[in-house]
C-alpha cells in the first residue's frame, strides 16, 4: 500500500477511450520509468552500456490509480492484461518503427483536438526519450525526431547502434520489436510497477506525486491555442437539485495554489494553459479529482457526442 499526492491517469478516463492512447500520461511517464529504472539495474548488472528505454503501449494501461491510498489491487486492475517485462536489443530504425505504428491514426484539427475517433493500442508511452510526431504527416513518417535523454538524437536509418528497450511481451510480441534479440525478463508488470512505487515512498512512508506528464512526447506544428476553457460541473452527492450558481469555490490546478471561482449557472469556469491538468475541490477532501486535456478532449465544453464530464461533488450543507 502507498499514498498518492495527485491520480495517476489512465486507461479509460471519461469512459469513451482510453487516455494513454492518444497523449502522454502520468501514468504512461510512471510506468516506463519503473521499466528504466530496473532495466538500467539489469544493464548495469550484465556489463551492458547501451542506452536504457523504457517502453509502454497505452493498451497496456487499464485504469487510473487514485487520489490517496493506492493498494496492489489498484495496480493489478491498471495492468490487468498479465504482462511480463522483457528487456531486447532494438536498433534506432527498429525503435522509429514502433513509434510509427502507434502514430498511424493520429491527425489534430483546427483547434488542436488530436483525431480521437481510432485511438490506437500501440501508441507509446516513453522514457529515456523524448520523441516529436507530427499529426499531420503521412503514415510511417510522422516521427520528426527521437532524442535521448542526453540530447543524442537517433537516426532513422541507424541499423546499427545498440538500445536496450524494457517493455512488456505484448509490446515485445506485437508492436514493431519482434525481430529483436531478447535478454531476459524482469518479472510480472504490475510487480515491477508496484515495487517501484514502493521504491519512490520509501516503502510507502512518503506520498508519491505526479502533478502533469513529463512533456516525452511533443506534437510539431501544434495547432493548439496557448490556453483553452474548461467547465467543471457542481453536483450534489445524492443528485438532488441545487443550485450552486454565484458560490465561491476555492480550486487547485495541479497542486499550485488555490485560486476562488464563482461557480456560473453550469459550473466552475476556468482558462487553463494547453495540456494535461487536474483540479481540486478545496473545500471537499472527498471530492474526486478531475482531470483535463485540450489535446484529447478531456474535460472541455465542445466535445464529441457521447462524451462524459467528471464533476465535483459538494454537500450544500458543508458550504453554510
């Protein structure tokens, strides 16, 4: 068991796809550095010096782990698939190949909403890279660029420099690695991802938090505005009516400081800058965490047919 400062998003958010299969996660960030770091552990204790990756498809992530207690069933029902860890050799040309296919759906229109209609299982999640896609660009060649944490920039066409890639066996299997050379397992998924949370909480004394995505994967010729609107609805815990319009609520965006909004005759107003946010109640230890995303669609007034709000939960009686 072990605390959390703020969710770890993923899997299916707003009910309708999943979240890691079309934008960088924290939880997508999360799990792939528990892959580097065991792996780098692996590679140092095998005289390995390649470059350490840590790969995750976002069909392998299949929920959220929450706001506060986070047990090994939370873990087990994120990484529910029964994966195991490999660590493989991967050449550059190899790693763009799988960056590709996760990539081939993708598109952003106007406003900066990436394409969310197909979400694909193979899109990845990294660590130890940072990689530029662009939307826009034909299928297969819409990598611009992949760069290692120490600024080396890979080549597509490098066939020949050694990456040590720590990923699951379905990604091993199915996502563009299977014609590389494995070394060996780690163990189970959701074993590795729970003792490294563990590791990050001395053993679960401290809380873990991760606020926004690390900013892995970059979008090239962005379309997105520098902020957009978001509406969080104010609703009763029992569903009866009333009306919240012109209470002033305190909330905090991603653990900075709070700031009062006047709740309108639909909700909590705000303007955000673009990307990955969460918002919290103040006034309500109680009230679930809601989460936003410009570039997917999460959380924003216009939004596809279907879509589900989160929303806060307030007892009017706690307000008086």
């Amino acid at each position: 068991m072990a605390l959390t400062g703020a969710p770890i998003w993923g899997g299916y958010i707003y009910y309708d796809y999943a979240e890691p299969r079309i934008v960088e996660t924290t939880m997508g960030d999360l799990v792939t550095d528990a892959f580097r770091y065991y792996g780098q552990i692996f590679a140092d204790n095998n005289n390995i010096t390649a470059p350490v990756i840590g790969v995750e498809n976002g069909g392998g992530i299949s929920a959220t782990l929450p706001y506060g207690i986070v047990t090994r069933g939370d873990i087990l029902n994120a990484f529910n698939h029964g994966n195991t860890v490999d660590v493989i050799r991967v050449y550059p040309s190899q790693l763009y190949t799988a960056l590709e296919l996760g990539l081939s759906m993708t598109g952003q229109d106007d406003t900066g909403l990436l394409i969310r209609e197909k979400p694909s299982g193979s899109f990845l999640q990294v660590s130890g890279i940072t990689y530029t896609y662009d939307p826009a660009g034909e299928a297969g060649s819409k990598v611009v660029s992949v760069v290692l944490d120490d600024g080396t920039e890979l080549s597509r066409d490098d066939e020949e420099t050694d990456l040590f890639v720590v990923t699951n066996n379905y990604v091993t299997t199915f996502d563009g690695f299977n014609s590389t050379m494995k070394f060996g397992e780690l163990g189970g998924e959701d074993a590795i991802v729970m003792d490294y949370i563990l590791y990050l909480t001395n053993d679960g004394a401290d809380t873990l938090t991760i606020d926004r995505p690390a900013g892995r994967i970059v979008v090239a010729g962005d379309k997105s505005p520098e902020t957009y609107d978001v509406v969080i609805p104010v609703k009763t815990p029992n569903g009866s009516e009333h009306d919240f319009a012109g209470t002033e609520f305190e909330i905090v965006i991603d653990n900075e400081d709070p700031e009062e909004v006047v709740c309108g005759a639909d909700g909590l107003h705000l303007t955000v800058s673009k990307g990955a946010h969460t918002f919290y109640l103040a006034e309500s230890a109680d009230a679930v965490p809601v989460y936003t995303n410009n570039y997917s669609g999460s959380g924003i007034v216009t939004t596809a047919d279907g879509y589900y709000h989160l929303y806060f939960t307030v007892d009017p009686d706690d307000l008086k």
